[in-house]
C-alpha cells in the first residue's frame, strides 16, 4: 500500500498507536529515571570482566585496524577509557594477583607462573574488604592462581588454564563438567549468579574469561568469520631485531619458529565432542588441505601462519564482545546500569604479530599495556579518554575507594575515583616501575625490570649471561626497534631515569635478591599441590 492509498481511518489507527507508545515510553523513563536515582544512592555494584591476553590492538575503541568490537566499545562511549594502563609484570597469574592485593609480585608472593607459585589467599585482598564491608562476591571463569579462591560467597572457576570447550570446572569445591564453549558458559554463570543474589546488598562480580589466550580456540559461530578477508599485517612482523640486544635474540615466541600445529589447528582439540569435531572439520579441513599442498617457505610461511592465528584469535574476541554485550543489557533491563561500575581490561596486553611475535612478557608497548575500560554512569560522564599513567596495581584500590572501604596503607597503588570522575590530582604518578620474573620459562623471555615516563622507556636485563640494558625514546621510536642507551645524546636523560629507577625499586621495597620462589632450579619439583576441590588434577599453569 502507498502512503497515497492509505485510507483516514489507517492514518487515524497509526496517530493512536504513536501517541500510546509515547505516553507508555515517558512513564517508562520516568521509573527507570526515578529507580536509578534511588539506587545510585547506595554503594555502587562492581561488574569486572577480564580478559586473559586480549591486546588493546584489537578493541575498536583503540583504534583497532583489524576488527570491531562494539560492545567494549560501548563501555567506553558511555564511560571513560584509559590510553595507558600499564602492568606490573606482563603474564597471567602474576598480574592476577597484582589486582587481587594491590601489591607488586616480589611482595604478594605470585612472581611467576612457575611450579613453586600458589597465590597464599591468607593474605589482604580487596574481595574480602569488600566482603566484610557488605558485599555479595563472586568470581567465575579463570583463576589461575593455584590454590582455593579465598573472599568470594561464590566461585565457580576453571582449573588451572581450562578448556575453551566442554570445560571441567569447580563450583564453590565441587568439581563440575558443562557442556560448550566456556567464554558463553562463563557469561551464563556469571547471570545466573547475578538473577540469583541477595538483591539487598551490593555486589562485585567478576566475571574473568579464558578467552583470547592460546591456543585460540573460536567458538563454532565464528569459525568461519573472516574467511573472506586478509587482515593487515603489522609492519613489523619481519623484525630481525638488529638496534636491540641478547634477550630480543634469544626468545622463543615467534610466529615463524614457535607455534605449533595446534595453535594453527592443523591439529584439533582433544576436548571437542564427535559434534564439534564435525563443525571444526568443515571450517579447517579445505584450507588445511591446501596450505599442506602448497609446501610454503620462508615469508609466504609466516604470513600464513599469522592470517591463520589472527583470524582465530579475533574469533575468540568475538565471543568475548558478544558476553560483554549480554551483561551490559542485563544491568540495563535490571535497572542496575546507573550505579553499577563496569570495568574492562585484561591481564596484560599482547603480541598480534610486531616484532614477529605472539605472547607478552616484555615491557615492551604491546605487552606492558593493558586495554582498560570503566563504565559508571552515576560518577563518569560519557566519553571520556584519561591519558593518566594508571595501573593494574591500581584496580584494588580504585574498588575499595568506590565502594567507600577505606584503603590500606601496605597497598602500593592508588584509587582512580578523581580521574573517573574528571580531575586527574597534581601529583598524579609520572612515571611507572616493571619487573618481569620469569626466566627459566616458556618462551624464554630474561628476566629485566625497568622504569617508563611520558616519553622514555629504561630497562635492565639483569641475569649474568645477558646483562645489558636498553633505552628508548618513544617519541622518536614509537615501535621501540632502537635503544639509544649508548647515545650520548641521550646521557642527561639516561641518568634521570636512572635515578628514577633507584628511587623507586626503594620506594617499592623492591629487594636486591629476586623472590624466592623464582630461585629455584628448572625441573625442581614444586610443593605439594591442594586445593580446587577433590581429586583435582594440579600441574604447573601455563603462561
Ligand atoms: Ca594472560
């Protein structure tokens, strides 16, 4: 029918419905409005999402050139975004616990994620301050921290690094089986516990997925996304590390020489079921087929194996974004979006191809940033971006601040409330210490500590055999290929920084000899293993 042939009657029909769904939207509004007011009243209810290895390089919000992710980037459109939130020790169990104490690794006891290490959950932690100040906690999704989850009314957690599929996990002590993919199980359970809470108290959630760790396994919806198209590669995924020294020369985290044939899945999963297997053979099995035929050498192997790690690991991000997405609905249709702080971020950044590599542990851009996205409707005008130098280590303290706990005074970061909401303080922190621990390791990343300002990046690579430090001017050398450390242009600046170092390793009670627990020999058996429930098998975690 034409507008022209529509009949008076019709138009008359159209004009009652509008102006009833008008009047229902304004009384609709004007209860959400009236809900929200009363609510935002109270303490505010934390929602932390956290990803493991997820590269602020592919969240549309930083300006991704390789995928979208619009819910992230909701969450900063209607909240504030951090352009640089730094990590203490880029890898996953030490930074877990960084978040956990407010404390760097060399005094929460987590330095790396070697045989020695189970979190001591006897300690101070922002769950159980928050637990004793009137909150309802939960955690679900990965742990990664050995021992027992201690301050939550609720964890249902992977074991160790957990499956992307079919996933064992342990609900409050009791070992469990679920059948799927984790990062929607890890979203389901995270609702369910939130429809199910005490609706009387606040509440912190958080809701930490396995996802996009390696080996990038997508879930089958997204296993043939971007089947089409070739994703850029950056510019240097040919890297030969000349300008650099020994460590950048002698690890082992290449896109060329590391991944294996299960990360590029040309071998499956041994926790899909007969159905699943089914849905990775009809997306793999044409192009394996071919790229075996092909016989590839030298550049043309590495750009494939990066097309075929990239594509994956956006997979995974997709599943990601999609459970961000459900959770920020459920707050909205809740009512609860207005005084329910929302954060994103991972557990460290990570390598999507520059200097040829995957993985994190350096203190290096890529992996010493974190993405970190914070949504609070009550405090946070929409649309912000903070420049501030902010940190893991902050997390806790930020939490306790918010929900009006006050902050203990061993914990070694500081609450970002005044910069959530518009005023970063004069004497904010310009410059940020790094230590990474863990050589020998997977990868074999050496040991270094080092410290960064605005513009500046020093580092030490302290072992014996690689002693050497480097220097970079970030302004001048945005993707860190040269260190100026011998330059003696750069000498005055060099000894600031030095002095920086030395004042804050002191500031930070850094000791001279590295923590115990990276002490001990490789292959030295770890101590006996409980905890995660009954018969749970324990081995070492993984990065
Ligand atoms: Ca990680």
């Amino acid at each position: 029918m034409t507008p022209r042939s529509e009949s008076r009657g019709s138009r008359m029909f159209c004009w009652i419905c509008y102006l009833a769904v008008a009047a229902l939207s304004a009384v609709a509004a004007l209860r959400s409005e009236s809900a929200a007011a009363a609510e935002a009243k109270g303490p505010p209810n934390i929602v932390f999402i956290f990803s493991d290895d997820h590269a602020y390089q592919a969240i549309g919000a930083y300006g991704s050139a390789i995928n979208q992710t619009p819910n992230l980037d909701r969450i900063a459109k209607e909240g504030m975004l951090f352009k640089n939130c730094y990590v203490t020790n880029s890898i996953c169990g030490p930074s877990r616990a960084v978040i956990l104490t407010g404390k760097y690794s060399h005094l929460n006891g987590f330095p790396t994620n070697g045989a020695f290490e189970r979190f001591d959950g006897a300690q101070q932690t922002f769950p159980k301050l928050l637990k004793a100040a009137g909150y309802q906690t939960a955690i679900v999704g990965k742990w990664h921290l050995v021992s027992d989850p201690t301050g939550f009314d609720y964890w249902h957690i992977l074991p160790g690094q957990g499956a992307y599929y079919n996933p064992p996990m342990i609900d409050n002590g009791k070992q469990v089986k679920h059948t799927g993919y984790t990062t929607e199980i890890i979203t389901d359970l995270s609702l369910q516990w939130l429809e199910g809470r005490d609706k009387t108290k606040p509440f912190l959630l958080m809701c930490q997925h396995k996802a996009p760790h390696r080996s990038w396994e997508p879930a089958i919806k997204y296993l043939n996304k971007y089947d089409e198209v070739t994703i850029p590669e950056p510019d240097t995924l040919f890297d030969d590390y000349s300008g650099r020294g020994k460590a950048e020369h002698t690890q082992d985290m290449t896109i060329e020489k590391t991944m294996t044939e299960q990360d590029l899945k040309l071998v499956f999963p041994k926790t899909l079921n007969a159905e699943q297997e089914k849905a990775w053979h009809a997306a793999y099995d044409a192009e394996n087929e071919a790229f075996r035929k092909a016989n590839l050498q030298g550049a043309d192997l590495v750009r494939w194996k990066y097309q075929r790690y990239i594509k994956d690991y956006l997979r995974c991000i997709d599943s990601v974004d999609e459970s961000v997405g459900r959770v920020l609905d459920y707050l909205d249709k809740n009512g609860l979006a207005e005084n329910t702080i929302v954060v994103y971020a991972a557990d460290q950044g990570f390598y999507l191809g520059e200097h040829g590599w995957f993985d994190k542990r350096w203190f290096y851009e890529q992996s010493v940033k974190t993405p970190f996205l914070v949504r609070w409707p009550a405090k946070i005008k929409p649309g912000q971006v903070s420049e501030a130098m902010v940190a893991n280590l902050d997390f806790p303290e930020t939490f306790l601040d918010t929900a009006g706990v006050s902050v203990p005074g061993d914990m070694q970061g500081r609450s970002l409330l005044p910069i959530l909401q518009g005023t970063t303080p004069p004497d904010w922190r310009t410059t940020f210490y790094y230590h990474y621990y863990e050589y020998p390791g997977p990868h074999s990343v050496r040991r270094h500590y080092g410290v960064i300002d605005s513009r500046y990046k020093l580092m030490n690579f302290y072992e014996p055999d690689v002693a050497e430090w480097e220097m970079f001017d970030l302004q001048a050398d945005p993707k860190e290929l040269k260190s100026v450390y011998s330059d003696p242009s750069y000498a005055k600046e060099r000894a600031r920084l030095e002095a920086e170092l030395a004042r804050l390793r002191a500031e930070l009670k850094v000791p001279e000899q590295d923590p115990p627990q990276t002490l001990r020999k490789p292959g030295q058996k770890g101590p006996g293993q409980k905890g995660q429930g009954p018969k749970a098998k324990r081995k070492a975690p993984q990065a």
